[in-house]
C-alpha cells in the first residue's frame, strides 16, 4: 500500500474511530457506525495483519498448558509487527501496558490488544469454586460475586476472563466437574447468564467489567468414563437439549465470546465442527461475538486424527468458525499461505477479524488502550474489604446441611471442647480451590482459625491434623501427590476426640484433586481420612464431617458414622468464617446440590434428569437397575437441609389445560414450621409424558427462594407457560409440543407433590 494513501486512510478511518465513544449495547446488538469503523480498519489491513488479530499468545505468567516453545524475543518482535491480536495470562497493570505499549507504539495500524485470563471464581478475592457456588441457587448473589471478580481484573488491566464453563457435567470422575453449575441444563443456563451478567456489567466499556466467554463449546463435560479430553458421543437431541440450552442463553445474553472445546463429538473435533459453530451458532442462534479455541485445540486437530498437518488443522478451524487460534501456532503458520494458495477465501478472515474487533469496540479499548491498566486503582481494588464482606456471605450460601441428627448443629457457642481434626482442617490453601487465579497461597481462613474466632474463651479446641491429604508441591500442572501411608498423627487425633464433646472433622479432596486434567476412577475420600475417621469415630461417635471438595464423593460409609455432614466445598477466602456461621447458627444453612451424590463410582454417570428407558425400575431382574445396589444416589440433586423445616401446602394450579400462547398458575404454600428464620428454594421440575423425543423424568424449569420466619408461610407463584414446557423436538426447533404434562414441586428433586394439566394447540 502506498504510504501517503495509508496516512490519508488513518486520518479519515482511524482517528474517529479511537475517538469514538464505545457502544453500551450487548454484543449481539450490531452498531452501524462501529460496523462501519471496522469494515474501514479491514479494508486497510494486510493478510498478515489480519491473521495477526486471530493469534493469541500466552504470556509468561501462568501456563495452563503445554509451554510454548516460541522465544520472548520473537514474541516482542510479533507484538511490534502486529501479528497478535490477543494475549493470556499477562497480568497487573504495569504489564499489560507494557505489553499494550509495544503494540501501540510500533504496530502499524495501532489495533489494541485484548487480555485475557481464566478468572474462574474470583482475581485475587476467592469466592467458592463455581461448583460450590452454584449449590447456593442464589442468582443474585453469584452475579455480584462476578462482578466483583470483573473488579479485580480489571483493575488488574485484564480485559476478558475465559468464564463461565458452562458444561453440564454428570460425572463425578470428571476433575472439571467443579468448574461449572452441575448436572443440570436449567440450572446452568441461569447460573451462566447470572455470571455473565456480573462480569460484563450492562456496559462492557466500563472500568469495573470484563468480557466473559462462555466455554467449553460443546460436549466437554460428556467425555466418557469421565476422563478428562475424552471423545463424546451424543445424538442430536441430547445435545441441544442437555448439552447447549446453556450456550443459547450465553448466547441470548450477549456474552462477548465463545470457547471451543478439545473433545469430539460423533467423530469430529468441536474445534473443527461447522455445525457447531456455524450452522448452531452463528446460523441459528445469529451470535455476533467471537469464537476462540481452546488451548491449542487448533493444533491438537493432527493427534485427533482430523487433520494431517498445520496447513490442513488451519484450514479446518478456519472454515468451521474458529476465529481466535489460543497458542496452537496453527493460524499464524498456515493462513497466510492458505489464502495466497486460494486454498481459503480471504473474506473468511474478514469475518472472524470482523468479530475480534467488534469485542474490542465493545470493551472501548480504541478509545483508550490504557484504559484498564491503571496502577493506583490496581492497589485500592484488590482484596477491597468489602470484596471479603462479600465472599463469606456468598461462601455461607454455598454450604449445604446433607445430614443433621438429633439436630447437633449448630454447636453451642459455649460448648465446652471441641475436638478439631483432620488434614484439612487447618489448611489456608486447599479452600482457595484450583483455578484459583492470582489468590495469594496459604491466604484463605481455616476452618480451625475460623471456629477459634467464633468460640468464647469457656471453650477447649484440641486441634490435630491427624494426617496429610496432598503432598509435596500442588500447583496447576504437577500431579499430586496423595498420603497413603503415613498414619502417625492417629493417635494424637484419637486423644483429641477422647477428650472433647465434639469432633469436627475436616476431610475431603486437596484444592488440586479437581481442575483440569483432575479426573479419577473411584471418589471416596482418598489417602489415609476414611482410616482416620474410623479411628476417630470408635472412640467419639459424636462428628460434625466438614466435607472440602469439588466433585460429589462417595459418602455412603462416612454417612453412617457421624451426626452431621456440611458440604462446603472450596469456599474460597473466607473459607474458616462462613463454615463457623453455619456451624454455629449464625446463618442458617440453604445450599441445595447442584449435583447428585452417588453411593458408589459404578453409577456414575448419576443425574436425576435420566429418562424412563423401555424397562423402568422394579424389583425383578430384567429391569433398568442395578443387581448388586441401587440405582438412586446417596443424596439427590436439589437436596439440602436447613436448621428449621418447611412444610408444603397442596399445589394449586390454575387451570387443568391450556394452549397457544396462554400460561397457567401454580401456587403453593410453604410454611416455616420450626423454630429459626430460614431460607428454603423451591424447585419446580416437568415430566413431558409422551413427545417426538423421548424427555426425561423430570427436568428443573424453575426456582424460587424465600425467607421465612418461624411460623409464617407464603405462597410462592409459578407461570408454566409454553417456554417452560420446550424442548427441542424433532421438527429441530425449540418449541412445547401438545399433550399431557406432569409437574413436580418441592424441596429437591425427590420429595415433591405432583399435579397434571395438558397444553393444547
Ligand atoms: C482450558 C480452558 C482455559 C484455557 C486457558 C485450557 O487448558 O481448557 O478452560 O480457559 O486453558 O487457560
């Protein structure tokens, strides 16, 4: 290009452009004027540099993957030449705009980087693992807690985190399993747009937000057996309705981006999958934002045996609509040569540089590149008090009551000893979780520091950590290494118990037990705990079992050894602190599992929304069950107790029939019949009986909470319209199709009242 037209064109196209004043709209929402401002940056573009806009690079913070193998030297040299159009994992203010700096100040059409970075379940503050999170059901609260994330890493002059993971996920084997709402589509679909909600704010060109990426795109949480990366095989039917509800909703709501995933599905690799990504996606759903891969899952298209080279796995990503290529080398390698060999059409880098630059007008960054890079509010953001105030209430929310008898908890304040144990029972690390981003080891409260905070001075705590649970070094990418033999902390664990009213044992996994690359073929609680409490539990049978985990365990020996089990997770920074709420009485529990606890590995795959099958349960043997056990789980999804009881009036529903587009009410009476304040969600689940897809035995369609004194009741209302009663259906479409329903009300997916109605043409 000739260079006076280039400083004609920048003046003309450009300057307005870094002036504009970014759009306030959701992505999908198209702005004729910033769709006009990036047709004019295409148009002065070279291939090169349009290529560049698709390549994004890890920086040298924090490798979540394979390390790359290119030199810092020729990275800078990439930056400068405007080959990249986005990095990972450089972080602080000082370093994103140094980095921002090298491409503005040398890059010949000055396009803003964009950061990125897995904020997954908070910056520096640590709310619960989302998992956790999610048991709260409280959407309100897991908004807030995103957005104070958002905060944090945009102060930290980070400008998109790679979250929410949206996979629905059933397997407990599956490590990742704790990055996301569950096992069910619903829930997922609230939960994302919750945290999408959070982290992008209703304005993406403010300070205080983020881009938010919904991933993994699609099928990640159905690899088989659950082993991490594994191949995914479902129908069509499956997958939109189990699979995607989720991403439409991301997608409805404007989410910036979109994250492929690493797994296949019916034998092709999503990241080179057109259905998904253009016929689903970008066809049907109309998305506008971008689509990145997964860490390298470009280039991880050859072992997959789908492409055999660099040249062909480009090719493939390309044209199925992969737009961003995240350190897999491939995009910058093969798409120039791609288009010169007219083996790919240029406008099909057009289109995927058209969305890149959209996400970056959104975000505001033409306007000022520096903008989230700002030092001084880096300092007064992170771990602002406030942030802290707000991840012990979240965390509290988190924790489910699976067991209460004889109603032990709450402790008494002045109860006279109590005997604390366990290896993670005193742990500041394990309740920060994995994925952790930039939390500060060691930094969360223990559950011991946290009790001692609450108990008066008339109260003896005998702490002994009986054993250890994770050894060595824990971090993201070294396998850990678990105790299975060292029990010489028993004893004084056993004297503890002797010695006090009552135990509180810590156990459950190490933070670095779930993530990724996290799975397992069994999910009992690993090392030498179920010893330990078998030790513990002959000689005081009195246990209050505080579980930290991020995948359900199999609890069915612990459960029949102690009074009480408090599922919390990983809680995050105020771990200690909200476990001793709860323990004490100061907030009454309310967590209902987002996922179902089995009674054994061997059922997993375990989720409540299965279908009949021809053969339903009975106790004959040709039936669908389970000849050595049962086929219900140890503690169903949905389920939670609290420190009071609700009582369920009789369901009132409206109307028996309805049709069109005409909705029917459904009212019910809850009632606190014990003798604290409590909250109680109450769940409301459909059974389609007979449909042009065969629909499971019951789906979660809605949810409510409420607070309630002791002794007073309220009616909590319920609109089934025909959006409640959708699926996709075998015209391909998202529609309620006619015929005789089922619906379920109650206080897990289990104890409900059920009444029927028809919806007609
Ligand atoms: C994970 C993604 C993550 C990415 C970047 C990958 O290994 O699958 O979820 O966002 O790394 O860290």
């Amino acid at each position: 290009m000739n260079i006076q037209y280039l400083k004609i064109a920048l003046c003309l196209v450009v300057t307005p452009v870094f002036q504009m004043t970014a759009q306030t709209k959701g992505i999908n929402d198209l702005d004729p004027v910033v769709e006009h401002k990036i047709d004019s940056i295409i148009e002065l573009m070279t291939v090169k540099e349009k290529v560049g806009q698709m390549v994004q690079y890890n920086g040298s913070f924090d490798v979540t993957g394979i390390p790359s193998d290119i030199d810092s030297k020729t990275k800078l040299e990439k930056l400068k030449n405007g080959e990249v159009g986005s990095m990972l994992n450089v972080l602080t203010a000082k370093a994103t705009r140094e980095a921002q700096q090298v491409v503005m100040e040398n890059s010949r059409l000055k396009i803003p980087l964009l950061f990125g970075y897995d904020v997954i379940h908070g910056y520096k503050t640590m709310f619960p693992v989302p998992l956790g999170e999610s048991a709260s059901w409280d959407l309100e609260a897991m908004q807030l807690s995103a957005s104070i994330a958002a905060k944090e890493t945009a102060a930290a002059g980070v400008h998109w985190t790679f979250a929410p993971m949206i996979d629905v996920s059933r397997d407990a084997r599956w490590g990742r399993i704790m990055e996301g709402a569950g096992e069910d589509p619903y829930l997922n679909s609230v939960i994302g747009v919750a945290r999408i909600n959070g982290f992008q704010g209703g304005n993406l060109d403010d300070i205080a937000t983020i881009a938010a990426c919904a991933k993994h795109f699609a099928g990640y949480g159905f690899a088989e057996a659950g082993r991490d990366y594994n191949t995914v095989n479902v129908g069509e039917s499956e997958l939109q309705n189990a699979i995607l509800m989720p991403f439409k909703a991301a997608s409805e709501a404007g989410v910036a981006t979109f994250m492929n995933s690493f797994n296949e599905i019916d034998g092709v690799p999503a990241t080179a999958s057109s259905h998904l990504q253009r016929d689903i996606l970008k066809g049907e759903w109309d998305y506008k934002g971008f689509m990145v891969s997964d860490w390298g899952s470009i280039a991880e298209l050859i072992p997959h045996g789908f492409a055999k080279d660099k040249m062909q796995a480009g090719e493939l990503a390309v044209v199925a609509g992969s737009d961003m290529d995240m350190e897999g080398r491939v995009y910058e390698e093969a798409l120039e040569p791609l288009v010169s060999q007219s083996k790919i059409d240029e406008t099909l880098l057009d289109a995927a540089v058209r969305r890149i630059l959209r996400v970056k007008f959104h975000l505001g960054l033409f306007e000022d590149p520096y903008k989230y890079s700002d030092a001084k509010r880096e300092k007064e953001v992170l771990l602002a008090p406030e942030h802290l105030v707000a991840a012990r209430d979240i965390a509290r929310k988190s924790i489910v009551l699976l067991k209460n008898e004889n109603e032990v908890l709450p402790l008494k304040k002045d109860v006279k000893s109590i005997a604390v144990i366990g290896p993670l029972a005193d742990d500041k690390d394990s309740p920060l979780g994995n994925w952790r981003a930039q939390a500060n080891k060691n930094s969360a409260v223990s559950v011991l520091e946290g009790i001692k905070m609450a108990v008066g001075s008339a109260t003896t705590i005998n702490y002994a950590k009986g054993a250890d649970l994770g050894m060595g070094e824990r971090s993201f990418l070294m396998p850990l290494k678990i105790n299975e033999t060292d029990k010489s902390g028993f004893a004084e664990a056993v004297e503890a118990a002797e010695n006090s009213e009552v135990v509180v044992m810590v156990l459950g996994e190490d933070a670095f037990q779930t993530g990724e690359g996290r799975s397992q073929t069994g999910i009992k609680l690993r090392g030498v705990q179920q010893d330990l409490l078998d030790a513990v539990s002959e000689i005081n049978s009195n246990i209050v079992l505080i579980l930290m985990n991020g995948r359900p365990l199999d609890l069915s020996k612990p459960n029949e050894q102690v009074s009480a089990i408090l599922e919390t997770w990983f809680l995050g920074s105020e771990a200690g602190n909200a476990i001793a709420d709860v323990l004490f009485g100061a907030y009454n529990p309310s967590g209902k599992l987002p996922v179902s606890f089995p009674r054994n590995v061997g059922q997993e795959p375990l989720y409540y929304n299965q279908k009949n099958t021809g053969r339903p349960f009975s106790d004959m043997v040709t039936y669908s069950g389970y000849q050595d056990g049962s086929r219900e789980g140890l503690f169903p999804f949905g389920y939670g107790l609290s420190y009071t009881t609700f009582e369920y009036g009789k369901l009132q529903l409206s109307a028996e029939e309805f049709s069109g587009d005409a909705t029917i009410e459904l009212s019910v009476e809850v009632t606190n019949t014990g003798k604290v304040a409590g909250k109680e969600t109450i769940q409301l689940y459909i059974h389609d009986l007979f449909a042009s897809r065969t629909r499971p035995v019951k789906e979660l369609r809605d949810f409510r909470q409420i607070t309630l004194e002791p002794g007073a009741s309220k009616t909590v209302n319920f609109t089934i319209s025909p959006k409640t009663l959708e699926f996709y259906t075998a015209n391909k479409m998202w529609e309620a199709e006619v015929g005789e329903f089922e619906v379920m009300v109650g206080s897990n997916s289990v104890d409900l009242q059920k009444v029927t109605f028809q919806y007609k043409n």
